[in-house]
C-alpha cells in the first residue's frame, strides 16, 4: 500500500489566531446581509463563534470542505511551539 497523510497538527499562536479571527468576524455576505463567519463556524454560528471554534470548523474533514482532518493547537505566547 501507499502512504498518505491523513490528518495533521498546526500549532498557530493564540494571538495570531484572534487577530485573523477578529478581521473576519465582522464581513457581512452582501446577499444576505448576514455575517459570512456564521457559514463558516458550523453548529456555532456567527454569535456563538470564537478563533478556536473557527478553526475547528475549517479543519473538521465531516464538514464537506477540508480534504483531510487538521487540528490546531493554539499556543499562549512564551509557550514553546
């Protein structure tokens, strides 16, 4: 047989993770007038949504969009990566 990778581990910093949250979190989808994040926090939706909860989503292979499952770990800042 063949090898593939599966899923994998991305370690993002917590602050770096918030901040591309926080530029995101505010979009609005101009033919619904609704936060575009809403569509892409999954069960959470736009209100309930954090980075992490993000993150989770987009690397959920069951949500029909990632091609292989991604975990992200945040690290605190002084936290070894």
């Amino acid at each position: 047989g063949e090898l593939a990778v599966l899923e994998y581990r991305v370690f993002y910093r917590r602050r770096f993770a918030e901040a591309a949250f926080a530029s995101c979190r505010d979009v609005q989808l101009p033919a619904t007038g609704g936060h575009a994040i809403a569509t892409m926090c999954g069960r959470y939706g736009a209100e309930l949504c954090t980075a992490q909860r993000w993150l989770d989503f987009q690397g959920d292979k069951n949500n029909g969009l990632a091609p292989l499952q991604i975990q992200f770990l945040l690290l605190e800042d002084g936290e070894p990566g």
